[in-house]
C-alpha cells in the first residue's frame, strides 16, 4: 500500500498530514527519505523521526454531534468535528453528517473498519429522525419508502415509520448527500430537524448532545461482524 494509507491505517496521521511529514523529512523507508505516494510493504523499515512507527492502539468513539459542527478532520475549516473534541489522540469522522444536522457520528484512527463502515455496495443501516416544516400524509411516507429521484439518481427504497403529523423516522442503506433533505424536497416539504440516531448495531440513545463516549467492547465486536458479513 502507499506510505500515506499505511500511517493512516496504523493511527498516526491522516494521508495529505503524511505529506507534510514526507517534506519536512521526518520520514526514512529503508535508510532512504520518502517520496509522497510511495508504496511500502508493512515489512519495511519505516521509520517517523528515527523511531520505527508501530499500530497505535484503536480509538471508537461516538459523538452526538451538535448542529453547526462540520463533520471533517481538516482542523482548518471553522467549527470542525476535531476542535470540538479536543482528543488527544489522531482521530477522524466516519462519513458525514450534515452541518445542519444532528446526532450519532463515529470517530475513529482504524482506516480499515472505516472503510468497511462507509462501502456503499455492502448496505449498511443508518436510521433517522426527521421533523419536516409542516404535517404530511400517507402518501409522502409511501413515495419516500419507494425511492425518489433526485437529480440524475434515484434512492434505494427505504423504510419509514411515522412519529407524530410532521415527524417520521428513516432507515437509509445508503449515503447520498443531503439524502433525506433532497428527498423531502421533491415532495413538497423542508426538513427542519435532523438526527441520527443509529448507525448499524451503534445507538445513539443516552448519550447526551454535544458529548461523547468509548464504543463498547460488545458493541465493537457485533459491529466488526457486521461488516464482515458483506
């Protein structure tokens, strides 16, 4: 794999941070200075600062995510998911939840279950509530249900559960962007409250908005199974 995928992989940095690292000089691949992208084998001397570099421990949190929080790791952009946690340790969200929106986002440095988490093909459950601007019917849950065209795609049929006149729950198979705002839209409707409350077997109930938590060994294992049932 490329030198940036690996130090990823092991928790370290991300790949364009490898980058950085790469041209101040600070990494060696057998004696010699590293190129960006080059291809290692995990056999390789690879040292960071003359220290061989080792998998780190694995880090699983869950947050439940405030609205006006961007979900993305570039601790440039104003009001990111990483100021706001203040981890000690490299981390980066699992996919993303949309500025506007709220709740469950994973938090990891394990590039791989990430990678296995967010594969489109494997149809992994994410579960919503929505709070629309105004009361809906029958009909709206049916057409939601069914699949929607929106721009040149349509969804996967989903399943949806009525709350109360203007408030339903959603559980998607897939991640387009602004999926369920897009969706309500192409009937009529504005979304006003959005959260996330599950993604897999991960729930997001007790946990309190705006802080975070460890992902339990139990629920590590059966999300590990999960995903490698696809």
């Amino acid at each position: 794999m490329r030198i940036n995928k690996l130090l990823s992989n092991y928790g370290y940095c991300s790949r364009k941070e490898t980058n950085e690292l790469i041209d101040s000089g600070r990494i060696t691949i057998k004696g010699l200075p590293a190129t960006p992208g080059q291809w290692v084998e995990e056999t390789d001397l690879i040292l960071l600062d003359y220290e061989p570099i080792k998998r780190k421990a694995s880090i699983y949190l869950i947050l439940n995510k405030p609205m006006g929080i961007t979900c993305t790791a570039d601790e440039s952009v104003e009001n990111n998911i990483i100021e706001f946690l203040n981890y000690p340790e490299y981390i980066f969200p699992v996919g993303r939840l949309d500025k506007e929106s709220q709740g469950l986002i994973i938090l990891t440095n394990d590039g791989e279950l990430a990678n296995k988490i967010l594969e489109s093909d494997n149809g992994h459950e994410k579960e919503y509530v929505v709070t629309l601007s105004k009361p809906y019917d029958e009909k709206f849950l049916e057409n939601m249900a069914r699949g929607v065209e929106i721009g040149d795609k349509k969804t996967k049929p989903s399943t949806l559960k009525k709350i109360s006149e203007d408030t339903f729950s959603i559980i998607l198979t897939q991640g387009l962007n602004k999926q369920i705002r897009k969706m309500s839209r192409a009937f009529g409707y504005n979304v006003v409250r959005l959260e996330r409350i599950r993604i897999m077997n991960i729930k997001l109930e007790g946990l309190i908005y705006g802080k975070w938590r460890e992902i339990t060994e139990d629920e590590l294992k059966e999300l590990r199974s999960l995903c490698n049932k696809t």
